[in-house]
C-alpha cells in the first residue's frame, strides 16, 4: 500500500510531489488524428464517448491515459500566432524506451519532425501532429546530473543533438516492436501566452509553481519539487495575444496534487488573486489570463473521469 504524500507546508507553492496528468485536445478528424497518435506515438485507445454531437477518445500506454481527443469538426484550424498549445511533452524513463518512440514518430508520413535538442536536464526531439499540435517525446539526465546558475535557477541549454546518431546508438528492434508496452507519461505542457509577466502572476503567483529559469528570452520555466519544468511559457509566436479564439487544439491542461488539503491550498489563491474557480471535490478548475482551462485534480483519475470532465 502506498502511503498517500504529506500535506505541503507551504501552502503558497504547489505540493513537491504536483505531476502532470493527461492533455486534452480538440481535433477535426478523430479517427486519423486516433491513428497517428497509435501508430507514431505507440499510444492504445482506452476507452471513447459520444457527449451530444461530439465523441471524446482516450489513449495512452498500459493503462495509464495520456491524451484526450474531442472530436470537434467544423472549428477553425490551430492559429499558431494565438495563444495555447508550444507543444505536449511526452516522458520515458530511459534512452531505448525514448528512442523507439521517436523512430516510429520519424516513420510516420504525417509526422513533421521540427528537430532536436540536448537541454542539459534532458534529451528532446520534437513533432507536429497532422493537425498542427506540437509534441515533444523527452527523457530525463538524472538530477545528479543537473546544474545551477548562482541565483538559484536551473542550468537549460539547447544544443543539437543528432537523431541518426541517436537512434543507431540506443534504438533496438526488439524495443521498436514492442514500444506500447514501454511506460510513458505527460513530462510536462509547454504552453503559448500573450505576456509573460501575467503568466508568471497566473502560473507561479496563483496556481503556484515555482520558477525554475525565468531569464531565457520570452519565456518562462516552473515546476513543483525543484523538477526542471512541468510548464513552460513563451511568446515566441503569440507576443501579444488575447483570450484564445475557439479552434482545434488545446482544450485542457491537467495537473495532479498529492489530496484534497493542496486543492484547498489552490482554492485559497485563486480567490486571493480574484480568480473563477469551479471545485467539484475531488478537482479545481480554472482559466488562466488567455482562456486555456486548467483541471488540478487528487491521484486516482481514471479514463472514466477523463471521459466525464
């Protein structure tokens, strides 16, 4: 039996044990956008609903729901100037179970690989879904590993790292085949904002992430437990934005709190910060300043939850 986390004692920040939990998305076409995330992704349909005219899809690795497709046909396409979603992060546990993700993401036809990158604190190659939705499929150097700068923030750097070499170094065909059964998880979201000192006052004053490096140009890294980041912020592409126009694409940021004392925790800075929250006990609700809907639940949300947010 697992004993549950301590309450955090400083309920200004979230809990050290706060993880990232399944991303929603609003796409056109579920049943393509369900077969690219099969195949390129080695992710397995779970479970699906049809909620009036639209059908919500969970896949994931093992039993453990990832992503949550909405089919929304008829909305206008992902505006990458707007704010929303830089890209969903997808976290394996070692460089094979990581790089046979990225050879089948490689081997897609609808894949667009966008390139790749060693940041100190991991490993990172980076897609676009056929809908226009960033992904990155990461692994993490072990935090012995990482660096600090003298005020305190995480050392992150972005250097090439070579794909080919890569998977000729850590790709095994026995890992490639059997990629589904290899765990994953949601790393973190690296989000798009109109204005990075209001998402500081929204995601590290209110919702209470700590920041992790917040002096990279137009962006912003936080996290709980001292994790490299859990989201980040940027306005490489949205400088400016308002409130999101509907469309495809992100629909749901979700956020996991060890019990219901953090959710009390939260509730209690977002009505400090004079901000909307709906709390339906086991989960708190709120929009940060451009319209993105971010759900902090307790452990325990299965794919029938998911499927009934």
């Amino acid at each position: 039996m697992t004993t549950p986390a301590a309450p955090s004692t400083d309920e200004r920040i979230l809990h050290p044990a706060t993880t990232m939990d399944a991303v929603t998305l609003h796409v056109g076409d579920l049943e393509g956008m369900s077969a690219y995330y099969s195949t390129a992704l080695a992710l397995t349909p779970l479970q699906e609903r049809s909620r009036g005219r639209a059908v919500h899809r969970v896949l994931g690795r093992g039993a453990a729901p990832l992503i949550r497709l909405i089919a929304t046909p008829g909305l206008p396409d992902v505006d990458p100037r707007q704010a929303g979603l830089f890209h969903t992060a997808f976290l394996f546990e070692d460089a094979v179970s990581l790089a046979a993700t990225v050879a089948r993401a490689a081997q897609h036809p609808e894949s667009t690989f966008v390139g790749s990158s060693d940041h100190l604190v991991s490993e990172a190659f980076y897609f676009t879904d056929p809908e226009g939705n960033g992904i990155e499929l990461y692994r993490d150097r072990p935090r012995s590993a990482w660096t600090y700068r003298p005020n305190g923030e995480v050392e992150m750097a972005s250097i090439h790292l070579d794909p080919r070499a890569y998977l000729q170094q850590h790709l095994t065909e026995e890992a490639l085949e059997t990629a589904e059964e290899h765990p994953g998880v949601i790393g973190h979201v690296h989000l798009q904002v109109g204005d990075i000192a209001r998402a500081r006052d929204f995601y590290v004053g209110a919702l209470g992430f700590q920041t992790m490096l917040g002096t990279h140009p137009g962006a912003l890294f936080a996290s709980a437990g001292g994790y490299h980041h859990h989201v980040a912020m940027n306005t490489w592409n949205s400088a400016g934005a308002g409130p999101r126009a509907v469309g495809l694409g992100l629909g749901d940021v979700a956020i996991t709190v060890p019990g219901r004392d953090d959710l009390d925790a939260l509730a209690s800075r977002l009505k400090s910060a004079d901000l909307q929250a709906a709390d339906d006990g086991d989960r708190v609700t709120v929009t940060d300043p451009w319209g993105t809907h971010v759900t902090v639940a307790v452990p325990g949300t299965t794919t029938e939850d998911l499927l009934e947010r």
